[in-house]
C-alpha cells in the first residue's frame, strides 16, 4: 500500500482525481477512466459490471493460472480488447488469457468504447530493462 500511496502523491498535482481503492465495490470504480491492479489473488476481483465502456485496466498482478485479477465476463466480453506482452507467456501464465487466444479475439482495432486490458505477465526482457534503468540510477 505504501507504494500505491506514494505513487498518488508523486502524480497528484500532474493528473486529477487519483483515488487508492480498497473496495472494489466502491462506486467511484465504475467512475474510473484507468483502474490498476497489481495482487496475488485467486479470486477474480473486478468484473464488467464493475467498469464503464472506455476505461482502461492495468492488470499485473496475476501470473499464474490459479491467480485471478479480472473476472471471465470482462475478459471475455465483445466490448473487451486485450492486450498483453507475451502472447507465449500469457498462454504458460494466465488461464484466462489462454482462453483468449484460443478464441482468436485478439484484433488490433481498439475503438473508444472498448474497455481496453493491458495484461502483463512479465517477460525476461522487461525484467532485464528495468534492472538497466536501475543500475544507471545507482551508478550517478
């Protein structure tokens, strides 16, 4: 939590209206433009219910089968567009994703009505970048 709230604070005076949940039953959810997730869960937490058309979700949490972050009828829904990393990797790590791509409903249309998923799962190359950016940072 301590980083959910230090990141609210570093952007806070950039973009308006950012807003920690901890209930995901919250009103204010369907409200949202961008919704972050980032656990461990086995349960799915978010569903279409939930969200508006045009919202975006950072989903990075989840990257095992038996962890859930977004329920099967967001992620499968005709106004869902997902996008993810890896397509290998989402196979091998997230069973709803796998589903997905079995299903063909990947497209590269994105419209504006579309709830839009970026689903990472992690790849070796964004753990290799990231430890670039850090050791430069360490290095001034």
């Amino acid at each position: 939590m301590t980083h959910a709230i230090n990141l609210q604070s570093d952007y806070s005076s950039k973009l308006n209206n950012i807003e920690i949940l901890k209930d995901l039953n919250d009103n204010r959810i369907q409200q949202s433009d961008v919704i972050c997730t980032c656990t461990a869960s086995e349960e799915a937490l978010i569903g279409l219910k939930q969200v508006k058309k045009g919202v975006h979700i950072n989903a990075v949490g989840s990257f095992r089968e038996t962890m859930r972050e977004l329920a099967d009828d967001l992620m499968l829904s005709s106004d869902t567009q997902v996008i993810v990393d890896s397509k290998e990797s989402a196979m091998k790590e997230a069973a709803e994703l796998g589903e997905l791509i079995h299903n063909d409903k990947f497209s590269n249309d994105i419209f504006n009505e579309k709830i839009t998923i970026f689903k990472s799962v992690g790849i070796a190359i964004e753990d290799l970048a990231a430890a670039i950016v850090l050791y430069a940072s360490l290095k001034k």
